[in-house]
C-alpha cells in the first residue's frame, strides 16, 4: 500500500471520528431526537457538497489562475478542515486511548469499591478537569494552526541571502548574486497576480542573474500560459535560466512551456550547460529535468542520475547545477559539481521548524527539506519555494525567494 493510500485510509477514519464528535456534541445540547437528527443530517448533506465540489466527479478539472469567489468561500474552508482535521484525529487519539484506559480502571475500582473491598480515592475531578482541558487544547491546535498557514503563513515571504563560498570561483565571480524563484504551482491561490509580485521583488534585488527551478504548473496544462506571461518581466544583465519539475512533466508541457519562456527570453536547461561570462573568466551552468532513483508519482525511476550530464561538466571551472529534485546532490557532488540549486520539497510545506527541524513531512522522501546543505565535493541549497500543492497551507516554512551572495573562499 502507497504513501498516498494510507494517507486516504487515515483521511476516511478521520472523517467518521469528526462525524461521531459531532453527533455528541448535538445530542449533549438538544434534547429532541428529531431536531438532532435534522441538524446532524443538514451538516452531513453539506459536508457532502464541499467533497464532492472540491475532490469528488462534480469538481471543476480547469484550475483557474485567478482566485475565485467559489474558492475562497468554498475550497479554501474545505481544504483547511481536510488538513486540519486530519492532524487534529492524530493528535486525539493518544487522549481517547487514556480516557478510555482510565474510565475502564475507574469502573473496576468502583466496582470492587461497592462489593466492600477497601480503596483509596479515586482520580481527583480537579485533575481529571486539567486533563481534559490539555486535551481540547492540543485538539484545538492544528484547527488554529491550519487556519494561521492558510491566511498568513503560506504569504509570509522570505528573502534569505545566503553566503556561497566556492574554492575555485573566478576573481570576476566574487560577489556575483544570483536570485532563485522555485516552486511556482500557479492556480487560485498563487494567481497570475501574486506571482507578478513575486517577479517584481526578484528584479529589486538586483542580482546578477535569475534562476528558476521548476514546477511551474501543477496538473492542469492550461495554465502553462499564464504563469509564463506572469514570469516575463523578470530581468537580470546575466539573463534568466531555469529547469523543469516533476509537475511540469506530470501535465506533459515540458516542450511547450520550454517553448514558451523561449519567446519571453528565458532559456529552460534540459540536460545542457550554458557558459556565464564577465571579464574573461566564466562559471559552467547546467539544468537537468527532473530525475529521481525512485519512482514519484508517474515519472519512472532514473537508472543513473545525472547520467546525461557527465559529458557537460567542465572540470577547469566552477560548475552550478540546476535541479528541480535535491536528491541529485549526492551523485552532484560524488561527479564535483561545486553548487546544485534545488527546490521541489516547499520546505515540507506543514514544517514544526520551531520545535525540531526533523519534523517535516518531506523528510519521508528526502533528508534535503530547506536551506543549505554541504559534503565533499559539492553544497546544495533547497529553495522553499513560493507555491502549495493540495492545501494551500504553510506552517513553519515560509515562501522563499533566494539571493545567493557568491564569494572566494
């Protein structure tokens, strides 16, 4: 069984907890079993509408790229319950499990109590009102946290500006700056618009040249169009390159959008290089598409990785790799490409950064998440990316925009 199906499975359970809470929480407070029975019935029927609208054969296959009035009052609450609710089940479980442990030890001990036999007291109802407080509280959190990475977290953006010291980076080199864009997944809720925002605080900047690294779509290839047009205006004297993503090969426009951003002047490195040139001294830039060992999702597994790049490499310069996916790095850096530039992760996208970093979910398909990344050989950087996919939530992994400072070391 996938990831993915357990993740379901999970999801179903989840719903049916929520369902039964629900219906103890009316049958607590109205008192007629008909009236409940409606009420309960009402919130089931739109709960079935919300589903059906935004995962079920009635939802709408055009993603638009414009935030819509169906989406913000529809999708958006839907989507946040979805994420939110499912957490929220993990989280109370361990609490039902004691509750339902201590419930069970009280009824023997009142039990054995009345048939005579001598026992202490029983669990203090001060105590036991804490407990049941902590576990509303902690029930309570992913609610409040969905809702914070839906309205603020997944706009609260990040320019980093990380120092890249490179042994063997030429003297016209030093101080060169490079933007990275990544992860763009237009749709509602990164309309043409906000990415338009993101393109014009890139070129304040000022780096030397732009990079993009890919995913600029997500399923829907109609929207290739737009997010290139919403690209156009980036400008930087070096010029901008990119590479393609998993998604952008999962919507089956790597030709087309490569095509595209060819008429809006920026060039898409598939598999080859491109020298960057100042002074007489040059840097070696490469892209690939995106390549995996493993199998994810549609795109098959690669044999060997970076395979078709070997041939490119120029061991007399400084080589920067674009690669959507970060677990190129290992074999980057066993080849000696001194700096690969990655997205693909969000940064886990749902991260608990401020209590441990580990705590991520991409960290089940990847020890690369975020920021920088070094061994023997080569360093890596994992852009965050400025896009969602599924949820348009962020908690604890902010969108990012990266302007790398180079330098000698």
């Amino acid at each position: 069984m996938s990831i993915f199906s357990i993740i379901l499975l999970i999801f179903g359970v989840s719903q049916v907890y929520w369902a039964w809470r629900g219906y103890s929480f009316a049958a607590a407070r109205i008192r007629s079993r008909g009236r409940r029975l409606a009420v309960c019935g009402l919130a089931l029927v739109v709960y079935l509408l919300l589903y059906q609208l935004n995962m079920g054969a009635w939802r709408d296959r055009v993603t638009p790229v414009h935030l819509t009035l169906g989406d913000a009052l529809l999708s958006a609450p839907f989507l946040w319950w979805a994420a939110s609710s499912l957490i929220a089940f993990l989280v109370a479980i361990p609490f039902d499990v004691s509750r339902g442990i201590v419930g069970g030890v009280r009824w023997v001990l009142a039990r054995r109590r009345a048939a005579g036999y001598p026992l202490g007291p029983l669990q203090s109802p001060a105590r036991r009102d804490f407990l049941e407080q902590v576990a509303t509280v902690a029930t309570a959190a992913p609610f409040v946290a969905g809702a914070y990475g839906l309205l603020y977290g997944r706009l609260n953006l990040e320019t980093t500006t990380p120092a890249i010291r490179l042994p063997r980076l030429p003297r016209a080199f030093d101080g060169f700056r490079i933007c990275q864009l990544s992860d763009i997944h237009i749709g509602p809720f990164m309309p043409a618009e906000e990415i338009r925002k993101y393109a014009a605080i890139a070129n304040a900047q000022k780096a030397d040249l732009i990079v993009l690294t890919g995913d600029f779509v997500t399923f829907d290839p109609r929207t290739q169009h737009a997010v290139v047009e919403a690209l156009s205006g980036l400008r930087a004297p070096f010029g901008i390159y990119g590479c393609l993503g998993n998604h952008d090969a999962w919507a089956g426009v790597e030709d087309s959008i490569t095509e595209l951003f060819r008429q809006a002047g920026v060039r898409m490195l598939r598999g080859a290089r491109v020298p960057i040139a100042a002074h007489g001294e040059s840097f070696n830039l490469i892209g690939v598409d995106f390549q995996s060992q493993r199998r994810f999702g549609p795109s098959p597994p690669v044999p060997h990785v970076l395979g078709n790049i070997e041939g490119l490499i120029d061991r007399d310069r400084v080589n920067i790799l674009l690669s959507h996916n970060p677990d190129t790095f290992d074999r980057a850096a066993e080849l000696g490409i001194d700096l690969s530039l990655a997205g693909h992760t969000h940064g886990g996208q749902a991260a608990l950064e401020f209590i441990s970093p580990e705590l991520a979910p991409s960290r089940l398909v990847t020890p690369y998440v975020a920021g920088w990344f070094g061994k023997p050989g080569g360093q890596l950087y994992v852009n965050r990316g400025i896009g969602t996919i599924f949820i348009p939530i962020r908690i604890g992994a902010p969108p990012e925009i990266t302007v790398y400072n180079l330098a000698r070391a």
